[in-house]
C-alpha cells in the first residue's frame, strides 16, 4: 500500500466515522433546535473528509473539481437550511422551552 492510499482510506473512514456520531445525535436529541447542530456542522465535516478523501485517491483526474464543487455547496447550504428550520421550529413552537428562554428568566414551576 502506498502512501496516498494510507492517507486516503484514513480520510474516508474518519469521515464516515464523524458522519456515523452525527447521524446517533439527531436520533438521540429530543427536539429540533438540538438536533441542527448534529444534522449540519459534524455532518458537513465528514462529508467534506470523505470527499478529502476521495480527492487524495483520484489525484489529478478531472472529477476531483466536482468534488470541490460538491464539497463547496454543502458548506454554502447547510447553514442556510439549518436557519430556516430553527426558524420554522422557534416559529411553531416546537423548541423545547428550557433553549429559548433567556438567561436572565427565572424558570416557573411548571417548566
């Protein structure tokens, strides 16, 4: 095994690694402000592993410029999306109450 393939096959299975631990937190975070963070942020940076990669392995080959490409638009829409979702979530009211509240609220009893 050469070095490229080291440094490649180490890419992909950390990147599949952190894309697994990300995947058990949005099943284990009850509600939808909690659960973004795990669906955007480590997500995002297995796939970007995995494509870091994929990239090492093809080398100077063309597809490597669509894997930037791909690379380029999850880091540009994962953020957006993960806004508009807290937004919707916050604006439903489906935020557990103990994330949106202030810090400077005293919690009632019945919280």
């Amino acid at each position: 095994m050469s070095a490229v393939e080291i440094i490649s096959t180490v890419l992909v299975l950390v990147g599949a690694a952190v894309a697994l631990t990300a995947s058990i937190g949005v099943l284990r975070f009850r509600d939808t402000l909690s659960r973004m963070h795990p669906a955007t942020k480590p997500q995002t940076f297995g796939l970007l592993l995995v494509f870091s990669g994929a990239g090492v392995r093809l080398g100077h080959n063309v597809d490597v410029g669509m894997l930037i490409l791909a690379g380029l638009f999850a880091l540009i829409t994962a953020p957006v999306v993960a806004q508009r979702v807290g937004q919707l979530a916050y604006r439903e009211q489906r935020a557990d109450s103990g994330l949106t509240r202030s810090p400077t609220e005293v919690p009632t009893r019945d919280e």
